[in-house]
C-alpha cells in the first residue's frame, strides 16, 4: 500500500495536468484569444481572506501566432481583500506534453488590471461559494477527459474565439 500511495504522489508531480484526468475540471467564461483557462475544483484552499487553486490555460496552437507553449498550469493565490495574485508555481507544456519550462519561486504579488481575465479570476475566486456550480455565468464543469482534446475540440467548434477579446462580465 506504502509502495502504491508513493508512486501515485511521485507520479503526480511528474505527469503533465493532461495525465491528470481524475481532477473535477470547471471552465471559466472568460475564453478569448489567450486561451480557454479551467481551473481544479479540488484544488480550492480558503485561509482566510485567500483563495489558493490550480488553474490552466489551455491555448489554440492550430493559430499561425501560436508558439511552443500548448499548455500552461498555474498554482495562484488570490488574497480577496487586497485583489491581488501571487503565482507560487507555472509550468508551461509543448503540444506533446513535454515540459518546456517550470518556475516554482514565489513570485511577488500582481495586482490585476480592471477587465481582465486576472481581475476576473480574483473576482470568481473570491466568491463566497466558489467552487460550488452556482454561477453556471461565470464557471462550468467540464466533462471527465482530457482537457487538451476538450480545448482542441472547442477551438475548432469556436474559430472566432481567435479574434474576440476575452469577455468583460464577470
């Protein structure tokens, strides 16, 4: 059993978040030429006035723009009261899973310009609820799988997302 629960935690820090199919991934309804960004329900960590998660953005590469990067997965911890992010981790993936690059330093606090994706992730995470499917506005369940066959169906079912700005309601 010992041997079982060591391999499983060896694996889960070595395996790109496509591996990780079991996680209860949500979308947010704030997709647009960035990318689609999801976020780990089971990932939510409230202390007090912050708000810890797993979020990753998963970009189009089929775009003529698109760069090696296909996959970004952030470790952020949103403080509600000062609406601000600190990203304690990102690692950013190829197409074909392969890690390209991982910073696990704490980085100083950001604080998020109005109508933006960041400023609208601190406003999501810090609702009371959050993560509970409340706001089917904002954030969505997305079907058990892999997030980076989803991602590739969407950009292919949504060809405008490339050219539309991210939405500014949150």
């Amino acid at each position: 059993m010992k041997r079982r629960l060591g391999f499983l935690a060896f694996a889960a820090m070595v395996l790109p978040p496509a591996a990780l199919h079991a996680a209860p991934w949500h979308l947010f309804k704030l997709n647009g030429p960035a990318g689609l960004f999801f976020f780990d329900a089971h990932s939510v960590v409230r202390k007090g006035d912050t708000v810890t998660i797993w979020i990753r953005q998963a970009m189009d590469t089929a775009r003529p723009d698109a760069g090696r990067t296909a996959v970004i997965a952030a470790h952020d911890v949103f403080d509600c009261k000062a609406r601000s992010i600190r990203t304690l981790r990102a690692d950013m993936y190829a197409r074909d899973g392969t890690l390209l690059d991982s910073d696990r330093r704490d980085k100083p606090d950001f604080f998020p310009e109005a109508d933006t994706p960041g400023a609208h992730f601190v406003d999501i995470a810090c609702l009371p609820d959050f993560p509970a499917l409340t706001h089917p506005d904002l954030y969505s369940a997305v079907p058990a799988g892999d997030l980076n066959a989803y991602a590739a169906q969407y950009f292919a079912d949504h060809p405008k997302v490339q050219a539309e700005p991210a939405s500014k309601s949150p």
